[in-house]
C-alpha cells in the first residue's frame, strides 16, 4: 500500500484520499462566454505528462481537506504536497 502524505495528518494509506484532477487549473473569468466546445475543453482536457505532475488529492477519510501534491507519473512516488494557496515546495 502506497502511503499518501497529508499536510496536516501526515502520511496515511492511499485507502483515505481521494484523486481530484490537474491541480492549478484556473476557471473560466466570462463562463457565460464559453462555446460548448470551450467548455468541452475546459472540463475534459488536461495535461497527461511523464514525470513530475501537480495534482489535486481530499483527504475524505481523514481531516478531510483538499490539497496539492507534485507526483511522479512513472514511480507513483509523492516528490511534495503543499496546502491550497501554497507554493509547490
């Protein structure tokens, strides 16, 4: 079992968290404005890189909070997890 490091609880089984997406994605400024293929794109695309990647994670089983974590695609391995608002350490 790969252990997931919380911000606030520190590490804990990956069990308890739960994957939320691509962090750093900024939402539209006019929504309204959107085609329905600028909204298709704004939902469903994001970066699939190899490597290091900023990923969104919920503790939902724990302190229940959202954070950012930078996550290697290839190894799975946690290289850094930072609170919401915090720079990538």
């Amino acid at each position: 079992m790969q252990l997931v490091p919380c911000p606030w609880c520190g590490p804990r089984e990956e069990t308890e968290f739960h994957y939320g997406g691509q962090a750093h994605v900024a939402y539209p400024d006019d929504p309204a404005a959107l085609s329905d293929e600028d909204w298709a794109e704004f939902v469903f695309y994001r970066d699939n890189p190899v490597g290091p990647f900023a990923e969104r994670w919920a503790h939902t089983a724990g302190c229940r909070r959202w954070f950012n974590a930078v996550r290697d695609t290839v190894t799975y391995e946690f290289r850094s997890v930072y609170r919401i608002g915090e720079a990538a350490s």
